[in-house]
C-alpha cells in the first residue's frame, strides 16, 4: 500500500480565518475586499481539535473499530459522541443498539521517548482479532505527531500483515487552528483507503454528505423531497457501511447537508471521478433549500421538476410560516454556530422575520463568502454584529450584556452560557429534532416561538448563577484580544 | 498506570481529572496550557459523560486555554502562557487559577513554575493565588490528575494555621469520574455535622480559596479512596502535623456508615452518647424506608447475583452495602480505574470480607473486551456499571443500572448514594431496574 500523505489544512487550502469582529456591513466589506487576515487572540479559550471532529466524522461507520494512537484522554470523547450514535440507532428503529468501538493505544511517558508503532500494531491485532470488522480507522494526535511516529508508514506495514482494511487520518491536532481541517481529513482517508475504483454512473444515485449532528428526522425529510425528483439519496458518511462509501464513486452528483463539512469530499470526487457537486452551504430556511434544491435538480437533469416542487412546497408551508412570522416579528436573536448553520440560520432572519442582533461563526472563509454578502443584504440583519470565533463565550458574552438578545439560537458549546445570562435559548443540531428542508424550517420557527413564550428556566437562573467573567471585562471593546 | 491498550476506556487522562478537580473548587479556574482541543475534548470525555454534569462556573468552552499550535511545539510555549495567564486574570473573575498542563507543553519542556511565579506577588497583594500542576496527559489517567492538583494545592496554596480540633478534610473524591461526588459529599458532611464536626470538602460548599489555604487547621484528613490522595496527605502530615484516616470508599447504608462515624468519632474524641444518638436516629430514618421497599424487594423477591464494574472505590461502597445490609450477592467485581499495584491486596480484602454470602471473584480490568469477557462467565442476573455495559446487558437479557463512569444514560445532580439517605436512593434506583417495563 502506498504511503499517503496528510490533507492540506484549511487555513493554506481555503485561507480560513478564526478571529475576527465588527458589525455585519464592515466584516462583509472587509471580505468582500479580501482584507479577513489570519489574526490571532492573546487571550484565548477552550476550543477543539481536527482529531475529535475527524473522530466524529468516522465513528459510526458501520462495522469498523477505531483506534486512536494518543495517550488515554484523546479517545474521551468516544464516549459523547456515542450518545450520538446509540441515538441515531434509535431513531433508525434498530431493535438491539450497539455501542462505537474505539481502543486507545494508551501513549504514555515512556512511549514519547521509544515511540509508539509497537502498540499501534497491538491494537490494530486486538481490533481484528475481537471484532474481524470490515475496517479499522486509525486517528494520529498531537503526541503521536510531536515525538514523530511514521504513523502512515507503519500502517502501511500493518496492511501486509492485517486482511481488515486499515483506514488513517492524520489529523494531529496542533496542525491546524481551524478544526475543519479534521473533516477533511477524515474524507482525505476514506478517498485514499476506502474508494479504490470509479464505477459506472447511476443517474438516480446522489451522494448527501452528512455530518452526526445532521439527525435521521432531518434526513427523512430531505427523502421526502429528493423522492419526488425521482433522485435515491446515499447519505455518507455516518452509519453507511463501506459499500455506501465505495459507492458514492457511482452517483450523478454530490452535494452535502453541511458544505463546510463535505467540501474537500464533493470537490475530490469532482476531481477524481468527474462527480458534479452543488455549492449551497445547507438546505435550512426557504431560500438556503430552494436553491439547494435547484442546484442538484440542475446537475441531475431535473430543473424544470424541482421548481415545481418548490413551487408546491412553498405554497404548502406559507400559512404556517406567516403565523411563525406574526409571532417572531421584531424579536431580536443572536446566533453562535459553525460557518454553515451560523449564515444559514442568520439567513432566514427575513425568513422567520425576526430580527439578527449578532452572529458568532466559527471560523470565516470562501465556503461562506457569498452567503455573508447575502446576509449583509437583507434588511433584518442590517445591524447585527459578526464575530467570527472558535467558540470563545467570554466575547461572547460582552457582546451578549451590550446587544441583549431575546433569544439565543446555538448548540450546546454555549446554550447554557446564555441560559446564565438570562437569555432563552434554542439547540441546533440533532437532539431528535428536525431542521432542514422546508418542514425543518416550520420546526424551528416552532421552537423559537416556544422559547420565547416561556424564558422562565434562564430568567430565573440568571437572578442567582453568574458568568465568569469580571465586571471590568464588560465596560471593554469585545474584541480587544484580537490582534 | 497500565501501558497496555485499552478498549472503550473508563477514564480519561491526567488533564481531564485535573480540570473537572480545579474547577469544582469554588470561583477557582483551571488556566490550561495545552493544545487547542484538549479542554473540550475533556470537557466532552470527563464532565458531560458523567450523568451530564454541567460546564461548572468557568469550565467547558470558557476554560481559559492557551491552544498551542504549530508555532509553540517549534519555538517553546512559555511566551504564549505568560499572555493567555495575565489576560485570564484580566478577564476571569476568579480567586485562584490554577495553570494544569497538557502533554504538548510537558514534552516541549516549558518552565511552568518560573511563568506562575511571575504573576504570584500581584495576585497575593488582590487576596488572589495562583498555583499550578504538571498533568500532561500522558503521565497518567484522571485519577493521577486529581491527585496532581491537590498535591499542588497542599505545596503552593495551603499554609499554616491554627488547629480546630473538631474539623476534617474530605480527599480522594474525584468530581465527574465519581459519578456522585457532590452528593456523596454533601451527605458525608451532614453526618459528621450532626455529630459536631466542621467540614471541608473542598469542592462543595461557597469557601473556596479561603478553605483551601486554612485546610492545615483540620485535625483529620479523611480519604475515601484505596489509594488516591496519598501524596497530598504526605504533604499534610509532614508540613502541617495533620494525619489521614483512609476508608476505601464512601460509606453508602446503615452498616458501613455507623463503622465510619464511630472510627471518626474515636479520632476526634467525640463522646459515645452523641454518636449513639446520630447513629440510632439515621438508622431509623433509612430503616422506615428500607421497610416501604420491603414490599417490592421481599415480594418480587429481589434478590440478585450481581457483577459490578466499576473504580475500585464504588465496587468497594456499593458490594459492602448490597451484601451486608440488603441480601444480595456478589458474582463478580469488575474494577477498572487501574489503581496501583500496591493497593489492591487492601480492595481484593475489602471486597473480600464481607459479613455474609460467598465473596465475589474479583477482576482487574480496564479495558472493555476484558471486563465483558469476564463477566459473561459468571452469568449475573444484574449489571451494575457505566453506561458502556448497556450492551453486555442486553446480550445477557438481565437488568443494567449506571454507577460508574461514563453515564450517558442518566442525569446526576446532587443524588447520593453515600450515607444512610443516599443508601435509600440507591435502593430507589436498584429496584426500577426491574420495574421500568411495568
């Protein structure tokens, strides 16, 4: 087997940034002009690295172990990311739900001086061994990287000996400060140790790339909708087995529920298979699904069904979203998500009429340029603040005590942070709820209604828990460790 | 701490003990000097697995973090700690900050001690301390972290004071990887209250700072813990004169509760009337309960052959109780937190002399495919254990409750199993195993 090489970060790849703020008319200008440099922070918190989320990306594959060649506190979060997998089974109707299985190689002192492939090699036979899986990913990490194991090398070697296909992403965490470069390198291994040959085109077959966070009920309804342009969806890469994987070689075209997940996976099929692939950043709100749809329709052959459709579509939900609307008018909302969801869900302020009162998006790059001028361009996103940050609450916050939001739409890195604040919130990715499509859009406008209708739990808890953050932190420019 | 391979592990490393450690302590902030996705990849794997225990006051996505990249593993992170640490005390409302270590700076060689005393004097002169602990993660598991921290504290924060002779500390509870440490906690300090003795606990309560650096006035130390706490306890006795009693867990029902408040009262010269007055009364109170449960567990039968999978110090807790108070029996105890060599003839003992029923075989075993392996042998009618025993469950068709860490499949707050209320709970949570279908 040959020795591959690891993914190019997405800092040289796509120029992504992490650190930035300003209102929405000024960071769109700067980018637009192309002035979002790479800055830095001279204070900084918590964040997460490209091994957990390529990690997440592979864990549920079907019938594979993974291994993590790390010391012990690397694996850790197998155990949340299989709350995510034990639900995606429910959901899915399995009648007998199995945890992901991951070993870790146990790095210890003594193995930052010897090195590490004698237990890499131990684990990839005990992994074959208990479980004879169909593949077994491998995932490097910081002290793998830093006391230099040859780890592509050594798998390499170990594919001689193993017959289990073995699967490796090198994704040592110090590499890249932009966690996305995990995504990629997790589509970087399942492009060079999984699809081995091009196959014949299906012209029905399109590949959903698909994160976790991305739940069964959103998937539901995006069949709903791809059925009635006669279109079979192979969603990857979670939960398929590694025939799904092989097969997305065979589809018409690729697109992805999240684009900044699935990027460098649709443009290396484009690249290697002359696979087509849609660029809408993700099916959520009317306008984001529309043009989602329109675009697969256009690259399959199907325009003319697909404006039907969204013909249809839109006249099916107008009552309803005109009720949401009533309700949500006026109300002023702050968003803190990853670059796809955050603009994807700014952009349906016009939408849900609602108004954006700040956004705080993980990380800035061309993936999202044109959806940040749109949503520079809507008149319900005129005054909101941008502040493009790997998480990073306590900006957070100083931006929360000035903008006094009446609702908090985020994941769970920072819900609770609002919650504190006094600000009711509303969870974005897959807790068994819906999103995407048309009908998610109906399911979250209900959600926004219902935690605005009773904000009792943040009201309540903010009069006794604080944030900790010093009160001096509040009177200062939000972005002052920008630099 | 074992070198082999693990499977599904049950804790995470020394980093992940020390933050959830630092962080219970309170307005106390764990500042990590660590790569950029150690602190929420602990925060993941450490505290929200745990029953869902929450970011805490500073932890999750606001700990402070210097996120070292590519830059610092070349040229050396300690510029980059000296900046993120002055602005953490800038813009983190806190009392102490304690600076822990990731393994990308423990390999690097950064000079921690040399940064942390910078800041020291103008931190002393605001009524605020600094401290710091070496847990990169590849010196141990999250046990080693906790004991890292404390011993840190008990070197750089506590100093002398004058002795109470009615007051303990509380060590050898690890927050998060316990799954019930701030109950347990809670319920330990009520007792020893009823009898007159102040308590630290450490991580309960609204003392913080202050707490820590008088915790030399305690007459005791009391550990709950086969062997964690043991270099923190050095530290007590040989600089502050203050000794230790070790129990090897919390005491969870009447039996091994009443044992522990009569060894703590003859420690601290507590008279005999009141201990017998604390103990009848609690006694009564659980006993009440325990009659209700009679109803279910004499009338359903509830008896099982139990296999319990676990840290050495919840298998010791939970199979006392079970076998001594409650009539049930030991199949298999199944420990997995690796404790150190020296200290498992004392749990192998422990587990060992229980006052009825034959005692359990007892395995040491911390990696998944070995604990399974070794408890499909003994066929139990009952798992308890984390929540990755969910599926050795099922595949043996018998009842699973989650004890031990990780616990994804339940919410923990402030439930106890420690103590005689704690005991009643635990009974609560033991018999819906069986009912739950009903």
């Amino acid at each position: 087997m040959p020795i591959v090489k690891p993914v190019e970060i997405r800092e040289s790849r796509l120029g992504t940034v992490i650190a930035c703020g300003g209102s929405c008319q000024d960071v769109a200008k700067e980018a637009r002009q192309g002035c979002l440099k790479r800055a830095e922070r001279s204070f900084s918190q918590a964040t997460v690295c490209q091994e957990w989320y390529s990690m997440f990306t592979l864990l549920t594959v079907q019938n594979s172990v993974a291994i993590v060649h790390a010391p012990v506190g690397c694996a850790s979060s197998g155990s949340t990311m299989n709350i995510f997998n034990r639900m995606g089974q429910v959901v899915r109707g399995e009648s007998r739900i199995r945890n992901a299985r991951w070993f870790s190689t146990n790095l210890t002192e003594s193995d930052t001086i010897h090195g590490g492939e004698e237990k890499l090699r131990a684990a990839v036979l005990a992994a074959q061994e208990r479980y004879h899986p169909e593949a077994i990913l491998i995932f490097t990490s910081c002290v793998s990287g830093i006391i230099g194991d040859p780890v592509a090398e050594i798998v390499s070697r170990l594919q001689d000996e193993v017959k289990t296909r073995l699967v490796l992403s090198q994704c040592e965490g110090f590499r890249s400060s932009v966690w996305l470069t995990g995504f990629d390198a997790s589509f970087h291994a399942i492009l060079n140790y999984v699809i081995d040959a091009p196959r014949e085109t299906d012209p029905n077959l399109v590949n959903v790339v698909s994160p976790l966070t991305v739940g069964r009920l959103d998937e539901i309804e995006l069949e709903r909708l791809l059925k009635q342009l006669n279109l079979e969806a192979n969603f990857v890469p979670c939960y398929a087995s590694l025939e799904g994987l092989r097969r997305t070689a065979a589809a018409a075209a690729t697109t992805a529920t999240c684009l900044t997940y699935g990027d460098y996976f649709a443009r290396e099929l484009t690249r290697r298979y002359q696979i087509p692939h849609t660029r809408e950043l993700m099916p959520l709100g009317v306008e984001s699904t529309d043009r989602w749809l329109l675009q697969l329709a256009e690259l399959t052959g199907r325009g003319g069904q697909a404006r039907k459709l969204i013909e249809a579509e839109h006249a099916r939900i107008a009552p309803r979203l005109a009720e949401l609307k009533a309700q949500l008018k006026g109300k002023r909302v702050f968003v803190s998500a990853g670059q796809a969801r955050a603009l994807s869900i700014s952009n349906f302020a016009d939408e849900l009429g609602f108004e954006l009162a700040g956004t705080t998006i993980y990380q800035y790059d061309e993936v999202i340029a044109e959806s940040l001028q749109r949503l520079a361009g809507r008149r319900g996103a005129q005054a909101a603040t941008i502040n493009v940050a790997n998480v990073q609450p306590f900006e957070q916050a100083n931006l929360l005590r000035r903008l006094k939001p009446d609702l908090y739409v985020a994941d769970e890195m920072t819900t609770g942070f609002a919650a504190r604040a006094g600000i009711p919130t509303v969870m974005i990715y897959d807790y068994g709820m819906n999103y995407l499509g048309y009908n998610g859009l109906i399911a979250t406008g209900e959600r926004m209604v219902n935690a605005l209708k009773n904000p009792s739990f943040a009201v309540k808890l903010s009069r006794h828990r604080r944030l900790p953050y010093r009160e001096e932190w509040y009177q200062q420019d939000p972005f002052k460790y920008i630099e | 701490m074992s070198c082999t391979i693990s499977e599904n592990p049950r804790y995470s490393c020394a980093l992940g003990g020390a933050i959830p450690s630092v962080a219970a302590i309170h307005r106390a902030i764990p500042v990590l000097h660590s790569g950029p996705g150690c602190g929420m990849q602990l925060f993941n794997g450490q505290n929200y697995v745990a029953g869902y225990q929450g970011y805490g006051y500073a932890g999750g996505s606001a700990l402070p973090s210097t996120n070292t990249y590519e830059k610092e593993v070349v040229f050396g992170g300690e510029k980059r700690l000296r900046q993120v640490l002055g602005a953490a005390l800038d813009v983190m409302d806190g009392d102490l900050y304690v600076v822990v270590t990731g393994c990308t700076s423990e390999i690097i060689g950064d000079d921690i001690g040399a940064i942390v005393g910078e800041f020291r004097p103008q931190l002393e002169a605001q009524g605020r301390a600094v401290a710091f602990a070496s847990t990169g993660g590849f010196k141990g598991n999250t046990y080693y972290g906790y004991d890292r921290v404390f011993e840190a504290l008990a070197k750089q924060i506590v100093v002398p004071a004058r002795r109470r002779s009615r007051k303990v500390n509380l060590l050898g509870v690890v927050p998060s990887q316990d799954l019930f440490w701030q109950g347990n906690l809670e319920e330990v300090a009520r007792l020893l209250g009823r009898l007159g003795i102040e308590v630290n606990t450490f991580l309960t309560g609204d003392r913080g700072l202050d707490e820590v650096r008088k915790s030399s006035n305690a007459a005791l130390n009391l550990i709950f813990s086969p062997y964690l706490a043991d270099s923190a306890a050095g530290i007590y006795s040989d600089r502050f004169g203050v000794p230790s009693l070790r129990f090897s867990s919390v005491p969870i029902g009447p039996t091994a509760t009443a044992e522990f408040l009569r060894q703590v009262s003859e420690q601290l010269k507590i008279g005999e009337a009141l201990l017998q007055k604390v103990i009848a009364e609690e006694a009564a109170y659980a006993y009440e309960y325990f009659d209700k449960s009679s109803l279910v567990v004499t009338g359903f039968s509830i008896q099982h052959r139990f296999a319990i999978i676990g840290d050495a110090a919840t298998v010791i807790g939970i199979t006392k109780f079970l076998v001594n108070d409650f009539s049930q029996l030991p199949a298999i105890a199944v420990i997995t937190d690796d404790p150190p060599e020296e200290s498992r003839e004392r749990i192998v003992r422990d587990l060992t002399t229980l006052e009825y029923a034959d005692p359990p075989e007892v395995v040491f075993a911390p990696d998944l495919w070995s604990v399974h392996e070794a408890v499909r042998k003994v066929s139990p009618t009952l798992i308890l254990g984390s929540s990755l025993d969910k599926d050795l469950a099922q595949e043996l068709n018998v009842p699973h409750k989650s004890v031990s860490f990780p616990a994804t499949d339940r919410l923990i707050l402030n439930r106890a199993y420690a103590g005689y209320r704690g005991s009643v709970t635990f009974v609560e949570d033991l018999v819906e195993t069986g009912l739950t279908p009903l």
